[in-house]
C-alpha cells in the first residue's frame, strides 16, 4: 500500500506538471480540475498515508516498548532469583577433580602431645630444682628436652653436653610424673658399658625420688640395639633359643655375651669355627667357589701388584734404594730367625741360602728359590710379632718392620721375577701347598680387600665386607652382582667368592640347633620391608617401644634406621597407645646425637641419618634442639676441637661454650708437640704428681704398645700406689664417652687408603649427600676430623698433641693437622 500511493502522488503531479507546462486548458476548467482532484487525491493519500504511518508506528513502538519490558522484567526477575538463590547450594563449586585418590600419610607417629600441663610442668621443675644440687639444675635447653611434648625430638648434643643425665630426667618425667611403665620404654645405647653406666645413673636419679630400680629391672629398658632385636625372635616357637652368631661365647658350654662393640667386632674361635665348616664344605663341593679360591691363594702370596717407577710419588722412596740396600742383608736375617724360632723356616722344597736380587742397580736379597714353583720366597713380619724390634741402620736404628715394608715396595718397582711373599706363620705352608696344586684341606691364607691397611684371614675378611654391605642395608649377593671392576682386578674374584660364600653361610647357621642368626640378617628381617613379619609380631613385643629414646644416634646405621621405621609403622597401624595417669600417650621417639662425633663410617654407620632426621622419621610435629654448653673442657680446648671439625658437613651454627664452674675461665691452648716419646713421659710424670687424670690416646695399637713401654714405670708406680685409674691408654675410638684432666694425642689422624667397592656400595647405599663421585672415600676425609674433634674434647684442662715427622711419599689424604691453624691463640705450636 506504501508503494502504489506514492506512484499515485508521482503521477498525479507529473501530470499537472504537463498540462501547465503546455497550457492545455483554460485557467477556470483547470481550477476546477485542480479543485476536484485535490479532493480525490487527498482522500486517497490520507488512506495511503494512515496505513504507512501504522506500519511505522508500530515498529518503533514495539521496540521501545521491547526495551522497557526488558529494563522491568530484568528487575522484576533479580528480585525474585535473588530470593530464590538463597535457599539453593551450588553442588559442584569451583573446577571438578578426576583423580579423587585420597593421599598417603606417611607420618610415622601420630598428631599428639604429651599430657605435660602447665601444671605439671611447674611441679616438675620445682621438684628437680629441690632434689638435686646447684650444678645439676637443668639449662633452657636441657628443660626444652626434658618437658619435649613433641611426638618426635631430636637433640644436637656436643661433647660434655650432659646429654647423660638429661636423658636419665626425660626418662624420670615418663616414670615418674606420667606414670608411665618401663614396660612401655626402651632406652637404646650404643656399647655395654655405655649401657650399664646409664643404668647406674637412673638408680641414682631414681632414687632420689624414692622410685625403684636396680640394675636388673635397669636391664630390662636399657638395651642396645642388638640386645633389643632378639626379643623379636624369642617370642616364636619357631625360633625358641635362636642365638645371635655375634654374642656366641667362644666356650660352647658358656653363657653367650654381648660384646662391648658389636661395631668391632673380634671373631673368637667358635664364631671362626663355624665359618671354616662352611668354608671347607663349600670348597669341597662348589666348583667355581673351588676355582676362586685357589686363584685368591696365589694372589695373596704375591708380592703385589708392579709399581711404576716414573710415578711421581714413588720419587722420594727411590732415593732411598742405597740406604735401604745397605741394611737389607741384616734385615733378612733378623725377620728370618724370626721365622726359625716359630719352627716355620725352613719350608719344604724351598732352598735356604739368600738369593741376591739386583734392583736398580742395588743388592736386596729372598731367603730362598722354590725351584718347582721357579719363584724367589721372601719372608715377611708375622702380625703376632711386636712392632718395636728394631735394626741397625748407618749409625741409627730403624724399625724392622719398616726396612721390610720398604724391601717390598722396592720388590714391586723393579723386580721382573716371580715372588712368593709370606707374612704369616699359620698360613705359609698351606698357601705354598696351594701353589703346588697339593690340596690336602681347605687353603689358609690372608687377603686384603681394597682400602683396608692390611690383610685378614680370609673368613675374617668375608665377615668384615659383608657386615660392611648390610650394615649400609644391602643384600650381599644383590650387591655384589651390581659391582664392577677393571679386568684384571682381583677384587672381583673376592667378591663373587663372597657372594657364594655369605648365602651358604646364613643358611648354614640357620641350619645350626638351635638356630643361629647374625644381627644384621635380625635386622632385615624385621626392616620396614617386612611387613608380614611385623605382622605376625605379638602386642607384648611392640609395646615395649611406645617410648623410644635412642642416645648416639648419629651412629646409626641402615639396617638399624630400617628396623627402626618398621617398628614405628606397625606401632601406627596397629594403633597402640598407652593411658597414663595424665591422658593418652602414643608412640614417640627421642634422638640424641651429635654428627660430629660419628667415627664409625668405616663399619658401615652414617651421619646422615641424623643430620636428615625429619626426612628419615616424618611427624606431624617434630622438635628439634640444641645443647650447645659444655660442662666438660675449657673454651680453648672446645675451639681447637672445633676448627679442625667444622669445615665438614655437618649440622649448621654449632659452637660449644664452656660452662663447667671449674674449668670456664680457664685459658691452656693445645700444645702441638713433634714425636718424642721422652718428652711425652716426663709431662705425664708432671701431671700424675699433680693428681691429675691422664688419657694417653692413638688411632694405632702398634703406637699405643710402644707409648705403654715407654711409660712402663709410671704405670708399675701408679699400681703400687693405688691410682691404676688415674692413667688409661686406648685408642681414638675407644676414648669416646670418657674424659680426663688431661689428654695426650700420639699420631695423627689421617685417611690411611682410597676404597673403590666401598665407593660402589655407598652409591648403592644412596648415602651420597652432594652428588659426590666417590663419596666413601669423601666421607672418610671428613671422619678423621671427626676423630680429632672427639679425641681432643676428652681433656677437661690440658691437650698435647704429639705428631710424627711428615711421611715421605704421602699420598695427599685429608689428615687432622691439615686444618690445624697455627695462628690462632687456642694452639700452640712447641714443633721444632
């Protein structure tokens, strides 16, 4: 309709357009025209114009009306969503998860405090603070350990911490204010005297608060770990009366005893005996283990492996060649009446008139030829023998074991013959025997495994290195076969040897009645991987660990770290805990130590477990402490241990502070002495006038044997007069735990070897700590500062370090002195 009306006003004006245009019509006619047709068009473009003004209309109404119905409803709608929205929850807010596993705890103890209220804690305190003396009264530290809440502690305790005697007062809280059986509690040490001297301090403590105990309940609480693990075995029937190979009392009718160091060990007869019925049955019976053997028989009567003379460090010795030259003649004959006294020379077939062997130009000698075997035999130092005969040298005197220690290296440098080497009266004839092929009985003889100072008899050396593989928390067969070695290195016939050899032998024991288990094999029965031994554990075994404290943790190896976190687990899965008088108590686990007074790497035990001690024994909650002050030795003693210990790694911002009364103020450096064994003596004699206490300490028993000659009339005075204790002589290691007024060090302490298979089992072990490659060897270096900083932490008042001349031909190992600083005031280098 819009269109045709506007074609009808376009036409009708066109054609008025026209008919004026050509003046068609006469003006009135056209009026009249106009006049008419303005009424017809108008009508008609009023209709046309109606419906193209509703159209419009419409459409812009309907919009506008569109936008307002909007605006309102939006409102009108708000309002009642808004109401309704309150009354409805989204049912999957934020993003939606597809892996709905819930997550592990790995927590070893459970989230808890000990039931110590405020209340109690001041009772506590006001009890102590009556019962014992002034100079026994608990630091702040030492009362964070004593009232720990915590279900997980450790505590950094340096040497003369008190660590003792705070441990015997946590131990008194448990007993005594928790009301908590012994029944519950294992106390954990390291050695058995250290166990029977923290017995005698809890009858002291305990009795102070009139609670009972003797030695015998003392006993029962306070173990080792060694003593701990068989309760595990006596509770089956399966293993009624199992014996711990290592406890087994030489005398077969005898009571078995814990030795003092299950950490060094000392086979006796019986324990040798029932490897040697091993041995021989395996070489009777096994083939390659046959073959193995032999092969290990040759090589350990042999001079050794050749020496090259263009090495550098071999320079110094070779200049020696003259001098050694001159006094070998009169060497081999003291070493061989040795020989002759021992009704071991001479040895069948073997021609007893020395053969002068030239070296470099220079006259040595062999105490015979074997002609059968074509080899020159050299006769060496048996081990029984004293390391203080000496001969003459030019116009001096020298060491016979030296002389002979230089002949054989010279022997390896430039002599192309074949040489039998014997240096051990009970094995001579029988490894000479081997060599001829005459094998009447299973071969004696010693070897020296890789990185130990010298050779053992060979079952000696097979416990050693397994005990060494298990105590890192390896299975010996697994970790032989992951070895590798060069070619034509000896050391992979002795451990395939082993390899056979161990296996055979635990089942060898276990076949024993009764049955018979080394600790280590306890151990892994009952490491966290076996979970169904736990399993089958009675409530009664595991009950006694509710509470476990666990002193010189930092000694610890694999195999007790595993045993330990198994225990722990099945403690948590069984979840076992204890009711005291106070509120629940589950199972918790205190550990003190000190990373710089672990020396025991070289039998398998590490630092690390300690120094990563929350990673090890994950807990909601751990405490971790520090006892820092020394009741023992004076600041300048505690420096000077320090400054050689603290460049290892080690757990961070230690310092020891003097604390003791007695000795803080007190000011002595540590006197740095050369070797003299005259000087030694007469400041021993000074000090036992004085009334002191004496140690005379050294990492070497051949050392400590001479020290004790020399000093022989001090010691025969001192027994006559009583005072025996007064002066005691030990090694290193052997020094740890005790003290004295005053300390003598004899000898350094160096890194004596480099060893490849430890190195391998260490990587194994994964005790690799900075991603070092040979990291034995690495934490080897760091042990003999470890050592130092023990020995030296001995002495209360005064240090004297007494050490040799540098040796010639060194092999550039870490030693102690090295970190010696001459500059600093808390040394005092007396050396000339």
């Amino acid at each position: 309709m819009r269109a045709e009306g506007v074609i009808a006003k376009g036409a009708h004006a066109f054609a008025q357009w026209l008919l004026q245009a050509i003046r068609a019509h006469d003006v009135n006619s056209w009026d009249a025209g106009k006049s008419s047709g303005y009424v017809a068009g108008h009508e008609v473009g009023r209709i046309v114009g109606h419906d193209e003004g509703l159209q419009v209309g419409r459409g812009h109404g309907h919009e506008e009306g569109r936008k307002e119905g909007l605006q309102e409803g939006y409102q009108s709608g708000h309002v009642a969503g808004f109401d309704a929205g309150k009354l409805v929850l989204d049912l999957n807010p934020g993003s939606t998860l597809t892996d709905v596993a819930p997550g592990v705890d790995i927590n070893l103890f459970e989230h808890f405090d000990f039931p110590i209220s405020e209340e109690l804690e001041q009772r506590i305190r006001s009890d102590i603070k009556k019962n014992l003396p002034s100079y026994q009264q608990p630091t702040d530290p030492q009362w964070e350990m004593i009232l720990s809440r915590s279900p997980s502690t450790y505590i950094v305790a340096g040497a003369g911490s008190g660590k003792s005697t705070t441990m015997v007062l946590r131990l008194l809280v448990l007993r005594y204010y928790l009301n908590v059986s012994v029944d519950y509690i294992t106390v954990v040490t390291f050695t058995r005297d250290s166990r029977f001297d923290f017995i005698a301090k809890v009858i002291k403590i305990f009795k102070l608060w009139d609670l009972p105990m003797d030695e015998k309940k003392g006993k029962s609480f306070v173990r080792t770990f060694h003593s701990r693990i068989l309760d595990f075995f006596k509770w089956s029937p399966a293993f009624q009366g199992a014996k711990a190979f290592e406890f087994l009392n030489k005398d077969a009718t005898g009571e078995d005893e814990e030795p003092e160091n299950v950490l060094d060990i000392r086979l006796n007869s019986r324990q040798l005996d029932l490897m040697n019925r091993c041995y021989q049955n395996l070489f009777e019976n096994h083939e390659r283990f046959r073959e193995l053997i032999i092969e290990l028989v040759k090589h350990s009567v042999s001079i050794g492996e050749p020496l090259n003379p263009k090495d550098p460090e071999q320079a110094n010795r070779i200049k020696m060649l003259k001098k050694c030259s001159a006094r070998d003649h009169e060497a081999c004959q003291a070493v061989e009446s040795l020989w002759r006294k021992a009704g071991l020379w001479p040895m069948p077939g073997v021609s007893t008139e020395l053969e002068a062997i030239t070296l470099n130009g220079h006259i040595f000698h062999a105490h015979g030829y074997a002609e059968d075997l074509n080899a020159l035999v050299v006769l060496g130092l048996d081990q029984s023998e004293p390391d203080t005969i000496k001969i003459k040298d030019g116009d001096k005197e020298t060491k016979l074991s030296l002389a002979l220690n230089m002949r054989r290296i010279f022997l390896q440098l430039f002599c192309s013959k074949r040489v039998l080497y014997f240096t051990n009266y009970e094995e001579a004839l029988s490894s000479l025997e081997t060599m001829r092929g005459r094998v009447s009985a299973v071969p004696k003889f010693s070897y020296q495994v890789g990185g130990d100072i010298k050779p053992a008899p060979i079952m000696q050396a097979f416990h050693s290195a397994a005990s060494f593989l298990e105590n890192l928390g390896l299975e010996v067969p697994e970790a032989v076969k992951a070895m590798s070695f060069l070619k034509k290195d000896m050391e992979a016939k002795f451990f395939e040897a082993l390899g056979v050899f161990w296996p055979a032998f635990e089942s060898f024991l276990s076949e024993q009645s009764p049955r018979i288990f080394t600790f280590n094999k306890m151990f892994a029965m009952y490491s966290e991987q076996g979970e169904e031994n736990f399993s089958k554990l009675p409530d009664s075994v595991l009950k006694s660990q509710m509470v476990t404290l666990v002193d010189e943790f930092q000694d610890c190896g694999a195999n007790t770290i595993s045993w330990l976190r198994g225990v722990f687990t099945e403690l948590r899965l069984r979840g076992l805990q204890y009711q005291s008088s106070q509120g629940s108590i589950f199972p918790s686990l205190m550990a003190v130590g000190d990373d710089w007074q672990s020396i025991y790497g070289w039998r398998g035990s590490s630092p690390k477990f300690f120094q990563q001690f929350e990673q090890y024994f994950p807990s909601p909650k751990t405490l971790p402490l520090m006892l820092q002050q020394n009741f023992r030795s004076q600041q300048m003693v505690i420096d000077a241990a320090e400054s050689i210990v603290k460049h290892t790694r080690s757990i961070e911002n230690k310092h020891g502070e003097a604390a003791h009364p007695d000795v803080k103020d007190l000011s002595f450096p540590v006197q740095l002495w050369q070797r003299d064994d005259q000087r030694l003596v007469d400041l021993v004699d000074q000090h036992y006038e004085a009334g002191h206490e004496i140690m005379v300490l050294s990492r070497s028993r051949s050392t400590l044997a001479e020290v004790t000659n020399k000093l022989a009339g001090t010691l025969q005075r001192a027994r006559r007069e009583k005072h025996a204790d007064r002066i005691r002589i030990m090694t290193y290691h052997g020094s740890k735990g005790l003290e004295a007024d005053v300390v003598f060090l004899v000898g350094d302490c160096e890194q004596l070897s480099s060893s490849n298979w430890r190195n391998q089992a260490y990587a194994m072990a994964k005790l690799v700590m900075n991603g070092e490659a040979r990291a034995y060897d690495f934490a080897q270096g760091e042990e003999v500062m470890r050592l130092a900083y023990v020995a030296i932490t001995r002495a209360k008042i005064h240090c004297y370090w007494f050490l040799d001349a540098p040796k010639t031909g060194s092999l550039g190992y870490p030693k102690a002195s090295d970190r010696i600083d001459k500059q600093q005031p808390y040394f005092r280098d007396l050396r000339r």
